[in-house]
C-alpha cells in the first residue's frame, strides 16, 4: 500500500536544453520493508504516455534526483 504525500513540480535543463518538465508524485510506501518512499512521474517516448517509479535511496532522496536518476539512465542506455 501506498499513500500520496505530495506533487512537486520539476524543471531539468541539462546543458541549456529542457530535458524534462512535470510533476513528481510523492507516495509513503508501506508494504515493502526495502522501500520506504518512492516518486513517480509520467514523460513521452516518442507520442507514447510512460510512466516511471523511483524508489528512494541514499543518493535518489528528492523528486529532482528522482528526475536525474531517471533521465541519466534513459541516457547511458542510448550510448
């Protein structure tokens, strides 16, 4: 089970390109001992409506780095 926190409204510019603007969902994640809270967000791949999950972590402790994490990995995956 998952309870909302909160919305928090997220720009990332990434060498003055838009990499990504939206609102991160914050949810209180209780049925997992692992993970306590967790971010999710919706983005296009291509015309396409995705939806991501970011569990929080030691260094993924924000809506922003949640972002990051997700944008740095769609990234390397490219490379």
């Amino acid at each position: 089970m998952a309870r909302h926190i909160t919305s928090t409204p997220v720009i990332e510019i990434f060498e003055d390109s838009l990499m990504w603007e939206g609102v991160v969902e914050t949810f209180d994640v209780a049925c997992n001992p692992n993970t306590k809270r967790c971010y999710g967000f919706a983005y296009r791949d291509d015309e396409t409506l995705q939806y991501a999950t970011i569990a929080e972590t030691n260094e993924v402790n924000s809506p922003k780095m949640a972002v990051k994490t997700f944008i740095a990995s769609r990234m390397q995956r490219q490379i």
